[in-house]
C-alpha cells in the first residue's frame, strides 16, 4: 500500500466517531492499541522504503515523520465527535515505530 494511501486509512479511521470492534471491552482495548502500534510499524516501513537517503538517515527520517503523523492524528481526533487526542495512544503507535526501528536496524 503507498505511503499516500495509508496515512489516508489511518485518517479515515480516525475520523470515525465512537469507532469499536465490536467485542468485550477488556478485548476491544486490546485490539484497539495493536491497531495503532502496526498502523504505525507499517506507517514507519512506508516512509523507510520510498526516502531515497543513505541507510541512517533513511531510520531517522522514517521515525521522525511516522511521529509526527501520529501526533498529528491524535490532534485531528480532538475535534471528531465521541473520539479524543491522547498521548498515551501516540505512546502505542511510537512502539509501533519503534519496532519498525528497530527491525530495519538490526
């Protein structure tokens, strides 16, 4: 998927007022925040695989750029209806990108 068409899904998503799985809560939490830790890995593998950069710059601008989307999502959430901007959900999608980090660097 390009890196035009997911940060649009994520958006979308977010977009969505009072958005639930649908299962019991304990388990729609759960899936909720592994939603958001590979939205962002696989966010973090986008920007990483069209930045035509040398091998290191190609890690930190891909990190730094999937952050910024992920605090400016949380941002948009704050204005949709039955939805809210929350650091701890940025904390989520940074693990998401930190993994992404972290594979690409091994």
């Amino acid at each position: 998927m390009s890196l035009i068409l997911w940060p649009a899904l994520i958006f979308y998503l977010s977009s969505i007022p009072e958005l639930k799985s649908g299962l019991p809560l304990f388990w729609d939490l759960i899936f909720r925040k592994l939603a958001h830790i590979t939205e962002y890995l696989i966010l973090f593998f986008l920007w990483f695989q069209v930045l035509d950069l040398p091998f290191k710059r190609r890690l930190v601008l891909a990190f730094i750029f999937s952050l910024l989307y992920a605090v400016s999502d949380e941002y948009h959430q704050s204005f949709i209806f039955g939805r809210e901007g929350c650091l701890r959900d940025v904390g989520f999608d940074s693990l998401g990108i930190l993994a992404g980090y972290f594979i690409m660097n091994k």
